[in-house]
C-alpha cells in the first residue's frame, strides 16, 4: 500500500495521505499543498527548522492539482506514530523528528543542515513501535533560501504480506512471502522459528528453507523486513507446518502404569502413562479379556455398560501414526461394585422408609441402608426413640404411648379425692379427673381421706366407720356485748366459739310469762330474734332454731315497761348426734342508783356511793370522774362503797356482775359535786 509525504514551499509538509478504493484496494498518491505554508528561516549556524504536515485528499483528483486537506485516518490504516529522519550522502544521520501522535496531523524537525544530496525518510509505526509504513527521497539540496521544496515523499507498506509454511519432507518445511508493496524499500527480510530467529534474506528473495527438522513435528513461523537505516517493521502472522514422518518401522513402547478402578456398577476406569516413540505415539489400544475393544488417543479410558460383580481384566498397547503397534502391557482385573438398595429417610432421623427405595453403588443423600422407621415424615420418631405421651408411637414397637399414659380418677364430688373405680388413662389430666383414688364416697364433698367426722351419717374422714371417734368441739359459750334496758331491754351476744351444728336459744326471767306462752297479745310486743345482719330469726317467742355457724345476733322485747329487776337467764342449746350441749348466761339487771346525786356535803372529805342491789350479782363496779380522771373499782361486795375526795364534782355510775364473771347493763350516769365547810 503506498502513501504519500509532501514537503513544498516555505516549509517541509511532509503528507502521509491514504486513499483506498473499494474494488481495487489501490492508493492514490499526491498531496496538494493547503495553501497554508510558513517561511522555514535560517538559524545563525546555517540550519533550517521545517514543519512537517500530513494529511489525503479530499477528493480523487490529479496529484498536481490544487485541493483541500483533510485529517489523515490514522486508525484506518493502523498507524499510531510517525518519524523522520534526515540524512547526508554517506547515511550519517543528521537530524530526526517525533515519534508524533498520528493523530496530531503534524510535526516539527529542528535543525536541518544546508547542503546537497539530503536523504529524507518517513516512517509509520503501530502501537508498539513497528514499522508499518516505510519512504524515503534522496538527492534533495537544502539551500539557504526560504522556500525549499521538497515535494512529494511517496510511503509503502513495509510489512510482508502472504507468508506461507509448506512442509516438503520429514525434515524441511519452505517458506514463500511477497516484499509488499513494490515501492518499499526494505534491506533483507528476518525469519523467525517459534519466536527464534533463524535466518535472512536479502531485499530481492522472499523464500526461505527450514532444513534439518524432526519428522513429524510442527513448527511455527513469523517474518519481518528490515532497512539499512536498522528499521525494523511488525512481525508477520504466525503460520504453522508439520514434517512428515516418513518411513517408521519402530514400536512405540509399552504403557506402563496401568490402573484399573471400579467406579460404579457398570462402570470400570483405567488410567496409564504415555508410552513413546521415535515419531510419536497417536493412540492407545483397549483389550478386556484378551480381546482388541477399542482405542482412544487420551491417557484413560472408562468402560461402560458392565455387569455388577462380573471380574474384568484389561491390558493396553501404543500405536504411532504408522500403524506399529506395542505389545500389551501386563493384565490387571477387577470387578464392578456391587449395588446395594438404599431407604429414602425424608425426615434425617437416621431410619428409612421401607416404601420408598432405591438401587445404587454408593449411598445417595437422603437415603440409608435400614427401612426401620415407622414414620418418615417425623425425626422423633423412629426405633429405640424415647416414648413420650402424644398419642404417637414414637419408638416404632407397635404401641402408641405404651408405658407413658397416665391414670386419673373422677372427683365428681370435687373434694379433691378420686373414685378407683371410674378412671381414664390419657396424656394430659382432663377437668374432674384427679391423680390419687382415695375418695371413699365420690357423691359427698363432706366425706374424703382426713376429712373431719362429724354426726352427719357418714364416713367423713374415710377410715371405714361413720361416725365414729366423734370429739365434740370446743363447746360455744354466750358472750354478752352490749345491752339497753332503756326502752323494755335488748341485748347484742355473740358465740364465742362458732357453733358448728344447729343450735336453739332460750331467754327465760322470772318477771316474764314462761317463753312458750308468749304471744301478741295487744298489751306487750312479741320477743323478735335477729342474727348481725339484721336478718329475722324468730318472731314466735323467745326461742329459734340458728343455721349453722351461729355468731353474733341480737335479741330484742320492747314492753314499754322499765328493765326487770330481776336477772334474766339465756340458755344456748346446741344438739349433735342425739346429745345436747347446753351454754348459760345471766344477764343480771342494772343497780339502781341512791346517793350521792346532786349537792353533797361530805363527811371530813369522804364520799359514799350507795345503789340497791339486784338478783344474781356476786359483785359490783362503779366508775366515776372527776377533773378529766377516770377512776374504775372493781369487786365490790354489798350495796356501797365509801372514797375519799377533796372538793369537785364529777359522774358516776355503776353495775353488777354475776358467779361468771359476766357485767349486767351499768346504770345511768349521775352527776354530783360538794364542798368543804
């Protein structure tokens, strides 16, 4: 391929200019100057610096004619850099310019000698620093004048073109190229061997002979041309080419290392060394049972299709490309595995599932070798798992929560006692079940082991005997807590002891008609009981039946009249079991009250307070105050008592107390004072 260099006028434009045609691929030469030249000028030691400018023209006209510059296509033709050089007659280098970026357009060459028989050389270069385009133009005079003209600089493709590889014997392989483009101008060409140079041509040969070779062996070529100037250009493609192998009567030798592996149960693979030969070894010869069953050219070979557990036994020859043949090496024999059946085991638990298999040599994932487990779908069930009570066999022995369910017994009572004889075996205690069977009557929730025997009939405490044994308990006892005599007479009383089985009360007093005959009779209110929430109890007499657990109540007879003079008697009959257990209180009625009341004017500073006494008191207490003090004497016996006082006055009052130490009502306070004379 040829381009073309211009350098005219005021400067040296030195234009590499490519034209290629679609069908015949020729390049038009010629550059055209641009119009746009500068006056080189000399420096004072007679040299010239000149501009050198490269670029195709527009349009395919004549070389001579005027036409417009355009920016060269760099990559199109493969140039990345281009260099100058300048040369005297003798070759001697005078001065030189670049490498240039190809796409910079330009570049400046300082220092140009004037003289006569100036040699200018343009070069193109790749990437990596080959030439790939190579001119030159001698006999040219640099003057000492401002427009030199070099003119036109003609540049052609430097790197062969068409290298071929022939190989003509089993020891030479030829090579043939073409120079390029006939207007290069390269010194020889460099032949290279698998990247080794082994020769030269000069400029007008372009074959080449590789003798001496290896039979049968390829070899691999490259080429690249060179100039006087020490310019190389890029290296050819790589062509390749094999000797043949001529006459080979020669064995390779035996295979050694011969291997035969079972890999499954049809399957055997063998494995062996290279054998060698004097030309080389192109395959290998396959015998089972000292029969020829088949070739390969790899170092192994797997047979295929084979029956599990049969003995195989399998030698191996070389072959070259000749057809020489080795002797088979020794036999070695083996036998396929063995397949084995293997249980899915889905749920990992260690067991497989006797329904799901398969045959295989080598245990596949998620498969075992026994079919023991009961469910494959549960990890915790499986043989000799723990049997846990959850309606599963977990053990996998045929019985689900065998040893693991648990017996309760039905408290229909719900003493917290069972009946032995209604139970249910179940995982988890079900309501109205309980875990002992000790209930001796599941009917009665008053009847159960360590239970309290009462007079009720039946076995309470669960020892076999009702009734029996029976300790009464502490027997209740009437507390008077409050009592008013003030309007006909009611007391408040309490059980100290809580009575525990009905109980009837008696309030009987001498000033009274007997209780039994107490009736509304217009002239006096009927006796009306009530427990401590004001509930009615009896409204019949004096007497009632209480409920059970009687604590406090209130008894109340409003006749209009004042307190009795008499002690009234209240008796608390309390039945169990056929006995009576009977509980009295007296209720003894206040004192009445004579002296002191009002002004009194005491004896040398003592006071004598005097009441009349009342039926059933064995004692008495007054009480009385004086200057924010109170004072309280106690066992009083007979009808007064004498104290000593200084002047004051003050409150007092007093009331009996009957054999059982109880307190009757006291009386009403009365208000005295006195005075020293």
């Amino acid at each position: 391929m040829k381009t073309s260099l211009v350098v005219n006028r005021k400067r040296m434009l030195v234009c590499l200019c490519f034209l290629f045609c679609a069908m015949l691929m020729s390049l038009l030469a010629g550059c055209g100057d641009s119009g746009s030249v500068n006056t080189a000028g000399l420096s004072e030691t007679g040299s010239a610096d000149l501009v050198v400018d490269w670029h195709q023209p527009a349009s395919a006209s004549s070389a001579n004619m005027p036409h417009s510059v355009s920016a060269l296509d760099c990559s199109m033709v493969g140039v990345e850099m281009v260099r100058a050089m300048v040369m005297d007659g003798d070759g001697t280098r005078l001065t030189s310019g670049g490498p240039w970026d190809c796409g910079d357009g330009q570049g400046r060459i300082d220092g140009i000698l004037v003289g006569a028989n100036r040699t200018f050389v343009i070069l193109g270069m790749d990437r990596d620093g080959n030439i790939t385009y190579q001119g030159q133009k001698t006999g040219i005079t640099i003057e000492a004048r401002p427009d030199n003209d070099v003119g036109v600089i003609d540049v052609y493709s430097f790197t062969p073109q068409g290298l071929s590889a022939t190989a003509v014997s089993d020891s030479q392989i030829d090579l043939t190229w073409s120079a390029g483009d006939p207007g290069a101008s390269p010194t020889g060409f460099r032949v290279f061997r698998d990247g080794t140079a082994i020769g030269t041509t000069d400029t007008g040969t372009t074959t080449f002979s590789d003798t001496e070779l290896d039979a049968a062996t390829q070899y691999c070529y490259t080429l690249m041309a060179y100039d006087s100037l020490g310019n190389q250009s890029a290296l050819t493609s790589q062509v390749c080419a094999t000797t043949t192998a001529g006459e080979d009567t020669q064995d390779p030798t035996v295979p050694p290392g011969l291997s035969a592996t079972a890999y499954s149960a049809s399957q055997i693979n063998l494995s062996w060394t290279a054998s060698s030969d004097n030309v080389g070894v192109v395959g290998y010869m396959i015998y089972r049972n000292g029969v020829e069953h088949d070739s390969t050219t790899d170092l192994s070979y797997s047979d295929t299709g084979l029956n599990p557990e049969t003995q195989y036994c399998y030698a191996v020859a070389a072959y070259d490309a000749a057809g020489n043949l080795s002797s088979p090496g020794s036999e070695v024999c083996t036998t396929p595995m063995a397949m084995t059946t293997w249980y899915q085991d889905a749920d990992g638990d260690g067991y497989g599932n006797i329904n799901v298999s398969r045959e295989a040599v080598s245990q596949p994932s998620g498969y075992v070798s026994n079919h023991m487990d009961c469910h494959d779908n549960n990890p915790y069930i499986y043989p000799g798992a723990t049997e846990v009570c959850d309606g599963l066999d977990n053990d996998c022995n045929g019985q689900i929560d065998d040893g693991v369910l648990i017996t309760f017994y039905e408290d229909r009572d719900g003493d917290g006692f069972g009946n032995a004889g209604s139970t249910i075996d179940v995982c988890k205690q079900p309501p109205g079940y309980v875990t002992n069977s000790t209930d001796c009557n599941d009917d009665s929730n008053r009847a159960y082991p360590g239970g309290t025997e009462i007079c009720d009939g039946l076995d309470n405490d669960c020892n076999g005997q009702v009734d029996d044994a029976y300790t009464h308990v502490p027997r209740p006892e009437l507390v008077l807590m409050d009592s008013d005599f003030s309007n006909g007479w009611e007391f408040e009383l309490s059980v100290g002891n809580a009575s525990s089985y009905p109980a009837e009360l008696f309030v009987l007093s001498p000033a009274y008609p007997p209780c039994d005959s107490w009736e509304s009779d217009g002239s006096r209110t009927v006796l009306e009981i009530y427990d401590s929430n004001g509930n009615l109890l009896s409204d019949d007499g004096c007497a009632f039946t209480s409920p059970d657990n009687l604590t406090d109540f209130s008894v109340y007879n409003y006749t209009g009249t004042v307190p009795p003079p008499e002690a009234i008697y209240i008796t608390l009959n309390e039945r169990e079991c056929g006995y009576i257990w009977t509980s009295n209180l007296t209720v003894v009625s206040p004192p009445i009250q004579i002296s002191p009341n009002g002004f009194q004017r005491p004896n040398s500073g003592n006071t004598t307070f005097r009441w009349s006494e009342v039926d059933g008191a064995v004692s008495y207490t007054i009480e009385f105050g004086y200057q924010g003090n109170v004072v309280t004497i106690t066992d009083i016996r007979g009808d007064s008592h004498t104290v000593s006082y200084p002047d004051n006055f003050g409150e007092w009052r007093v009331w009996a107390v009957d054999s059982l130490g109880n307190s009757g009502p006291a009386s009403p306070s009365m208000t005295f004072y006195y005075e020293y004379e």
